[in-house]
C-alpha cells in the first residue's frame, strides 16, 4: 500500500512502489488532470507539488511519496472551486491552445510565485524552460506569470475593436 | 431526450442545394425546430435529434444549436478542438447571426455521425471563388480536386478551413435562418409585422406593442415557419461578436485539470485494461517472432499479442505494460527499402532532381519562357536546398480506447477525422460502421497527425482479441520513431537578374508535391519568366499532413531563394520583394506594415540583424521579421514581428494566437527539428533528442493585423508557419553572412 497525502486528503492506494506517481493518479485514484507527456522527465506536462515542490510525476515513483503531500493541478483553487492568481491570469491572456500542457505550465509558474513574488525573465525562463508547450503559448505564458504576479496588468476580457 | 415521431417525420425535408449548403428542417416530437445545414441528401436531419438533445428540458432548434427553456443557447460544431479554438469561434459567428447572448451560449462537438459531414470544407476546393490563386497557376488544381475527393466525405479538421468555410457558409447561416424563423413565429402569435420585431441578447421584442419574450418561448411554434434558404447574413457594421476578442469557451477547463482529451477516457461501468505497443523500427516490416520471456512473468501483465504490425503488452495499468513490453525481443523482417541513412534519401530525392535536369519533371506552374531567359540573364543564380523529416509530437501520445462487444464498438479517441477513423475500425474488425461509435473529446494537439487514424484501429484489434475494454497509449518514443511524417525534400532553384538586378527569370524544381499544390510556386511576385516542375521521388517514411503541409519546406525554399535574389541584385531585401508586388496590393501593404512595426530600416545593434520572409497560405497572407543576435557564435532571436492579412479577422486574439503559435511550430522546426536514419530506422526517440523550442528561447512575439476587405477569408492555424524558418536564415545571412541552405539551423552553429 502506497500512504500519502492528495490534495489535502489521506490516501491509501494498492500500487507497486516502483510506479510513478502519475500513473496511480491518472489510473487508481481517477484524477486526469495531470498529463503523460514524454515519460522521461523532458516535458513537464506531469508536473505536481511534492511537499510543495514542483516534480515530474512521470518519473517519480509513487513510494517517494511515502507519508508527504502531493498536490496536483485539481487540488491548486479554493474550496469552492475559486481560482488561484495563476489560474486567473492564465485565462485573462488566453494563454491555452490544446491545454494539455497546462497543468504541469500552472503547476510550475505555481510553484515559481510561491518562492518569487515579483520574477524578472530569467527567473520566468528558469523555472519554465523544463515545460514544453508544443502549441508555442510561451509568450502567453511569460505575460500571465507577470499579470499573476502583479507586474503586469491584466487584459480585459473584450478586446473589441481592436483589430 | 427528445425523438421523432413517425408521423411527424415526414415533415423533414431537405431544401434545394444552394450556394451556402442545404438547409433541411424538421419537427420535433412534443414541438421544436430542427435545422441542419451543409448535409448530403439522404441524411434525415430529424435522425440527428436523439443525438443532440441533452435533456428532457431542451428544445433543439436546429442541428447547429439548440435552445434549453432557461434561453441557453448550445451551438454544435462538427470541427473537433485541438487547440485551433475553432470551437468558440464557430459558436461567435453562429450568435451573432441569431442575435444570442453570448454569455448564454455554449458550444458542443457534433457526434460522429455521417450527416455532420463538413461539406463546406470539400467545397472550398471545389469553388473557385474562394480561392486567390492566379490563372496560370493551371495545373495545381489537379491537386485541389485530389484533396477534395479526399476530403469529400469527411468530417474533417483541417486545412486551417473551419472558420472560412463552415463558419462562413453554414453556421452563420443556420444563426441568422434559425432568427427568421424565430421572428416569424412571433409575429404570428403577437399579430405584428415580423419586420417590427427587435432582436437581441436571445430575446424578441416589438416595441408598439409592449411584446418581448425569450427565444425559448418560441422555439417550438417556430417549427411552422418557412425556410429561408438563403438568409441575408450581417454586414460588418451588424457584428456585434464576429470581429471580437471573446474569450474562448474551452480556456475554463483547460486551467483546472477537467478538460477531457482522448487520453482522459474513463467510460463508466468499464474496467479498462491498458495496451503498451511496439511497432516496426523500419516502416513496412513486420514482427516475425519474438522471446516475451520476461515479460510474462511481470506484474499485472494479462496478455501478450503478436499481432503482424505491431507487439502489444495489455496489463493492468499503463505502466506495467510498457514496462513489460520494453522488455520483449522482437525480430522484425527485412525492409526492402534502399534508404538506410538520410545521406540515402537525398541520394534518391538527388537522383530524381538529375533526371529531371532543367526542364524535366511534371510542370506545376509556368509563365513566359523561363529557360530562354535564364539564358539571357546578366546575372543567374543557383542554389540546392534541403528540408527533413519530422515528426508532429502533439503533447497528448497517440491513444486510443476501445470496448468491443455485442456485435458493437465503442471508441474513445483525441482524432481530426471521427468518420474516417470509424470506417477504419469497422473494415480493420469487420463490423458495419453503424456499429462502431467515435466518442472524441478534446485533442491534445494534432498538427495534422491525427489525420491518420492507424492508432485507432490498433486499439480496436487488441480489444477484439483479448475481449477486454483496453486503452491504448503509444510512448513518445513510438510516436518520434513510428508514425507517420512531414516528408523531407530537396529543390533546386535558379535565379536570372538583368542589368538593374531584378528578378527576370524563376525556375525551381523539387520532389514532393502534396497539398496545397501551389505551395511551390511565388505567384505574388512579377516575375515575367517562372517556371516550377516537380520530380517525384520515393519516401522511406510515410507520409503525414503536417502543418502548413507543403508551405512547411516550400516557403523556406522559396523564400530564402528570393532572399539570396535581392543580396545578389545588392538591393535591401523587403525593398526587393516590395518592387516584385506591383500586382498584389495586399501583399505589398502586409510587408510595408511589418518594415514599419519591426523597425526594418534602422539599423541594429552589433552581431544583430533582421530577415524578413512573407507567404500566403490557406488564404491568409503573413509577414514576418525576425531579428537575431549572432554575436556569440549562435543564433539567438530577440525579436519577431508578424503582420497577417486574412481578409477579416472573426476573433483578433485567438488569431493572434494561433499565428503565435504557427511562429513557434516553425521555428522549432528550424532551429531543432530532425529525424536522422540508421538502418533505416529513426534515430531521435524523445525530446532530449528531438527538441522543442522552450520559453527560453522564445522573444517577444508582435503580431499586427489588417482586416484588408471584401475577400474571402483566410485561415489562421497554418499560414503564420511557412514565413518563420525563411526569415530566421535570412536574418542570419544578414548577421554573418552565412547563407542557410539546410534545416535545421542550430546544429549548423554549434
């Protein structure tokens, strides 16, 4: 049996120690969110918090979480479902096209603002360039960890007459 | 769920084709309105009801939207969602025409159903008028009508086509039709004249009479009401949300971890088994034996199956399944391909180029005498380019899930063709497409990739074997070493100046030809003498749409040539290209917008200069600059800039993002993207090897638009690709002076 915490929840699940994290949430415990990418580490589609700290769940197996806290992206809003800054931001800017990297994108601008309020871009390409956008949402991504971080004003919503 | 009642059926009927589509109608049991546009004879529209219908609280009002009696408006959409944002935009221009409130409008995916077939999309290679290119351009429509004949049948994602070609012609019409019938109805209840009655925010009114109601009031009497067939549609000065940055209705669930892609597949009541594969290293070869020794004994493996084409490993997660199935030694059979390196397939693609010579080879393009005036050129140029193979790599792995029983299949797959895809499952396991049922949910990326639906019929066979409700997932490295492919090509190219350095003569002959067929061809430019030839050549890998398809190598070939055409006339080279488009308007006004927002004639800082390129492709016309900074020995880019001409823009900011995204895809591609061969199988297997641009390397992204006018509109998923490889190797020309001949670019700088 493999204990750890989910989203603020006790969990014990039957899994082989040796199996990543990534599979016993897609597979036994029913959460999609976070996305096989690359199964190497090279993607970070997978990524969620360990303790707090941005992980590839692909290539983490699940007994390295052994009694600690594993966050994935459906356990980042508030009880009600109240988005986070990064998440506000990121629909401001529109920033998805296919979406299936942005989990693991907002799971690690999340983790970025924890510990950076106010990043400058080379803290943005330093804690980003491990999430590949196949899309190319990167200037996207750039502009909504300013706008989450207060550097940057957010768009509103209509851009109407614009073009 | 609403039905037809039989006698009520009858009243379905189908309107005469027209230039917009059919429009049929037909009457709901228990009152509504059913319309459906752009669907063949023979498709009932009223057949479609149960399909679409969610609840016992709706009403469907027509097969492109329905409305529930809380006045939500569903818009149903038979494009699938990669990422394009085809989905909310289709719904903006369905609103719009029925006058919807916007914040009340939902879109949802059409079923898999051969009545959603997008006719419009194969008659926009059928109908001229929607197409731009020139008349001498003779030859190339062969290719049109073979893609037509292709896509004939589909209901289909592609071709940067949904907006210009299902939004304009069908679901702007069913909106602005199903409004017609709306207005009619209440004025017959209200006993006003129709043209009195005020549309707006899903509600009617009628001033002089103090009448108003919501749509859902009416949606059923509505029923009674004439067809228009040809509705008249808004004017630009009508829009309210065509025109507008709405936010796109997927964002919401693609930030919280609840869109549901293919991958995300979770069928109630099925306990999944999952399916790991391995596939033929070199295409064509197939698996002769193999020792699953080890692999039997692993845990949670339930089956091991040789299936000819491929190995699969079922077991009870993914996991141990790839596990288990990495470990399987598989002998595979000989390939009879001559291609073992890629230095072999350049060879072959040289070969043909030899035999071609400087006339040879099937014409695709020719105007004035191209030879004689290279003859009598002052100056000639010539020049051999080459592009590679590549890979598609959409974020979400090539899935499938399939349950096979009773006579019944139920697929559950990220695909751009649904119809296809079933054709293929029913003939792969021998049962009557109306027995297999496509689910497909969101795509997680596509590129083109998912065009093929090989993956599909893979999961459909393991399930039929094995009896278990399966979900397939190839690994990342199955998808880089055995799918399908955007094909390497090699052209050479000649160039004949006169005295004053312009550009007289323009000859180009290459070896792939496959969509859009007048990919290869500079047709903006006045170029008195141009003639473009192809020699087909043999491919070792399959081929695959991707991208841009054609425009991906042809507008670096193109594009560059020009290039070394202006510095070898010693003119700037966007002055250059400026003095060619005498005869294209808006192409000429597309490359002064990006001189003037990229800053194009002042001077750049040392070891920086820029490269502009422009193409047209799915009907939109892009520019781009980018500025590069060489002064460490590598190219690093610091700043683009884009200027897009698609006619008219529906939504400006998803365009822009899509045109961000098309930048990005192109220059991965020219800066990274490689597939090599040994033994003729791919060498590259992940993204350590076959590397993606990151944020890192990505600047500032400036794209500028221009709604030029009254034309047909263009695409936006493809056309901002083909102009991004040329202009990053003509800014590094002008930084160093090196030309780039061959992608990719990095390694050529390391």
């Amino acid at each position: 049996m493999a204990n750890f915490i989910l989203n603020g929840e006790s969990i014990s699940v039957d899994a082989d120690p040796a199996m990543p994290i990534l599979w016993v949430v897609r597979e036994k415990l029913g959460l999609s969110g976070t996305k096989f990418g690359c199964g190497i580490a090279q993607c970070g589609a997978c990524t969620v918090h360990l303790d707090g700290e941005p992980v590839r769940s692909c290539s983490t197996a699940v007994s390295q979480a052994e009694g600690r806290e594993v966050t994935t992206i459906e356990g980042i809003a508030g009880p009600e479902g109240e988005l986070t800054k990064v998440q506000q931001a990121w629909v401001s800017e529109q920033v998805p096209q296919c979406g299936y990297c942005q989990s693991g994108q907002i799971m690690s601008a999340t983790a970025l603002l924890r510990d950076n309020p106010s990043p400058s871009d080379a803290d943005i390409d330093a804690a980003m360039s491990g999430n590949i956008c196949r899309c190319g949402t990167y200037t996207r991504i750039r502009r909504a960890i300013k706008v989450a971080s207060g550097q940057v004003e957010p768009r509103t919503e209509d851009l109407s007459e614009e073009a | 769920m609403n039905d037809m009642s039989p006698e009520k059926t009858e009243k379905s009927k189908l309107g005469k084709w027209s230039r917009r589509g059919f429009i049929g109608a037909g009457v709901l049991a228990g009152g509504g309105l059913l319309i459906g546009i752009g669907v063949r004879p023979g498709n009932p529209i009223s057949s479609l009801a149960p399909k679409v219908a969610g609840g016992a609280g709706e009403q469907l009002v027509n097969s492109w939207v329905k409305i529930d009696t809380n006045n939500i408006i569903t818009a149903i959409v038979p494009h699938c969602e990669m990422g394009q944002g085809a989905h909310s935009v289709l719904g903006q221009m369905l609103a719009d025409e029925l006058d919807a409130d916007w914040a009340n409008v939902r879109v949802m995916q059409a079923p898999a159903d051969g009545s959603y077939v997008v006719t419009d999309t194969a008659r926009m290679f059928l109908a001229p008028f929607t197409l731009n290119a020139a008349d001498w351009i003779e030859p190339t429509w062969n290719g049109l009508f073979t893609q037509m004949a292709r896509m004939a049948d589909a209901m289909i994602t592609g071709g940067s086509s949904s907006i210009r070609t299902t939004g304009q012609f069908s679901m702007r019409v069913a909106g602005a039709s199903a409004r017609k019938m709306l207005i009619g109805a209440a004025a017959e209840s209200w006993g006003v004249p129709a043209d009195e009655i005020v549309t707006r925010d899903s509600m009617l009114s009628h001033e002089a009479s103090g009448n108003s109601a919501p749509y859902s009031e009416f949606a059923t009497a509505a029923a009674e009401q004439p067809m228009d067939q040809t509705p008249t549609l808004k004017t630009r000065d009508q829009y309210r949300l065509m025109g507008r940055s709405k936010a796109r209705t997927d964002i919401p669930a693609k930030i919280n971890g609840t869109a549901e892609f293919g991958i995300d597949a979770a069928p109630e009541g099925l306990d999944l088994s999952y399916a790991a594969v391995v596939r033929p290293p070199v295409p064509g070869t197939e698996a002769i034996s193999m020792d699953a020794g080890r692999a039997e004994g692993m845990s949670g493996v339930l089956q091991i199956l040789n299936m000819g084409n491929f190995v699969a490993v079922v077991a009870d997660s993914y996991w141990q399944a790839q596990q288990a199935v990495n470990t399987i030694a598989i002998e595979w059979s000989q390939s009879a391909s001559p291609v073992k390196t890629m230095d072999d397939q350049f060879a072959v693609f040289a070969a043909a180029l030899d035999e071609a010579g400087e006339t040879g080879g099937s014409e695709v393009a020719a105007r004035g005498d191209a030879q004689s005036a290279l003859g009598e050129a002052a100056t000639t140029i010539s020049a051999e380019y080459r592009a590679p193979y590549l890979a598609h790599a959409p974020m979400e792995p090539l899935n499938c899930t399939a349950h096979v029983a009773d006579g019944k299949c139920d697929i559950w797959t990220s695909t751009q063709v649904p119809l296809m895809a079933r054709t293929e499952v029913a003939s792969t396991i021998g049962l009557d497409t109306d027995d297999v049922i496509i689910h497909h949910p969101y795509l997680g990326g596509a590129f083109g990739r998912r065009l093929g639906a090989e993956y599909v019929a893979m999961a459909a066979r393991v399930a039929q074997t094995t009896g278990y409700p399966v979900k397939l997932i190839w690994s990342r490295e199955e998808d880089t070493q055995k799918a399908l492919y955007r094909c390497a090509d090699m052209s050479r190219l000649r160039a004949g100046l006169d005295d004053s350095g312009a550009l007289v003569a323009y000859d180009s002959v290459f070896t792939q030809r496959h969509d859009p067929a007048e990919a290869s061809v500079p047709a903006m430019y006045d170029i008195a003498n141009t003639s473009v030839r192809a020699a087909e050549a043999e491919l070792h890998l399959p081929f695959q749409a991707w991208r841009s398809v054609d425009h991906s190598q042809q507008g670096f070939f193109v594009e560059s040539f020009i290039d070394e055409a202006a510095h070898a006339a010693g003119k700037d080279p966007l002055d250059y290209r400026l003095s060619m488009l005498t005869n294209a308007p808006r192409h000429k006004a597309v490359l002064e917008k990006v001189a003037e927002i990229s800053g194009w004639r002042e001077p750049s800082a040392e070891g920086t200069a820029k490269g502009v390129a422009i193409v047209e492709s799915f009907g939109t016309i892009v520019a781009e600059v980018i500025e590069v900074d060489m002064s460490s020995g590598k190219p690093v880019m610091t700043d683009i800039w884009a200027v897009c001409d698609a006619g008219y823009v529906m939504n400006p900011d998803g365009f822009r993002n899509q045109i961000e995204g098309g930048i990005v895809f192109g220059l991965t591609a020219a800066m990274y993207g490689e597939l090599e061969l040994k033994g003729g199988a791919i060498v590259q297997s992940n993204f350590h090897d076959y590397q993606m641009l990151r944020i890192n390397e990505v600047p500032n992204i400036e794209v500028a638009l221009i709604n030029s006018g009254d034309v047909p509109i263009g695409g936006a998923g493809e056309p901002g690709l083909p102009p991004a490889a040329p202009a990053l190797a003509n800014a590094i020309f002008a930084a160093t002076g090196t030309r780039v001949r061959e992608l990719p670019i990095a390694k050529q700088f390391a």
